[in-house]
C-alpha cells in the first residue's frame, strides 16, 4: 500500500493501481487499498474495474466502514454509472443489512430514484421518490426531483408545490428557485 501511495503521490495512478492489483490478486489487499483501486480506476474512468475493486472492498472479511461504500455508491451515480450503481447499491443493502441507519436507507432510496431518471424511468422514480418523502417529508433532493418529473409529465401546479417545498430545504434552496423561476418562464 506504501508504494501505491508513493506512486501516486508521483502523479502515476497506472503503477499504482498495478501494485495495487497484484495485492488484490495474491488475496493480500485490505479494504481501504481495495477502495483506492476503485478511486484509481474510476478517475480512468473504467467504471467495471472500479465496480469489482469496490465490492471486494465491501466483501472483506472486514469490509469498508458503512460511510465509504454509501460515498462509492453516490460516485457511480454521480459519473452516470448507472449498472454498476446499481449493483453496487443492491450489493450494499445486502452486506450492511443491519447497520444501514433510515437515513442511510433513504439516500439509497434516493440513489435508485435518480438512477431510474437517469434510465428513462420515470414513473418508478416518481414511486422512489414519493416513498422518501412519506418518510422524509423534508428531503429535498426527492422534492427538487419531484418537482422535475411532474413539470416534465406537464403537470405544473404539482410541480410548483414541491418546488416550493424544496425551497424550504435549505441544502437545496438555490436549485428549487431556479427551478421554480424555470418553470415560470
């Protein structure tokens, strides 16, 4: 692991990631060089890599903190990954059945509904999403998106109440004003 983070400190991620595959291969890399091999191959982006790197690291015999594989999960929906997020996630709510927090179950609630808008899902996001707000009635990612499925199925009133909702949110505030201001135009 030293020398992986020499390399990259030496600004190259392709000797690391090889030192860091063979760790890997000879059943020696512990999670957290495990989850630096998936940072690796996700900047190169080469995101089936990076899928089989993380889910090693979450299948370990001591597997990555809960925090790390939520943030993994995030990555790959972030960067428009959306099988191996969602693999990934479904792989998460698995390994960490017992200690996913409601919080932590509704960000990957979250997740899932943006993967489906990303798909072109729209009504199974739309379903997510109504489920985080039953329990979440603040959650202002799932109203910012809300508001977006019902001003893209033309139904503007609905949209407008939950950009107004979101707007309440102060971690989403700004982007539910403009879209609201959007919708207006």
């Amino acid at each position: 692991m030293s020398l992986a983070n020499a390399y990259i400190g030496l600004e190259q991620p392709e000797r690391a990631a090889g030192v860091l595959e063979l760790l890997r291969r000879l059943g020696m890399a512990r999670p957290e060089a495990l989850q630096l091999l998936g940072d690796i191959y996700v900047n190169a982006e080469v995101p089936s890599l990076a899928y089989e790197a993380y889910v090693a690291g979450i299948q370990a015999e001591t597997p990555l903190p809960l925090d790390r594989a939520m943030r993994i999960g995030g990555i790959f929906v972030t960067r428009g990954n959306f099988s191996e997020a969602q693999q990934f996630i479904e792989r998460v709510e698995r390994v960490y059945a017992n200690e996913l927090s409601p919080a932590q179950k509704l960000d990957l609630l979250n997740q899932r509904a943006q993967i489906a808008l990303s798909i072109g899902d729209r009504d199974g996001a739309a379903q997510l999403l109504t489920q985080v707000t039953q329990v979440d009635p603040l959650n202002g990612d799932a109203l910012l998106n809300l508001g977006n499925y019902h001003w893209e199925e033309g139904e503007i009133e609905r949209a407008e109440f939950y950009y107004e909702r979101a707007a309440r949110v102060e971690r989403v505030a700004s982007r539910a004003l403009i879209q609201h201001a959007r919708l207006k135009v």
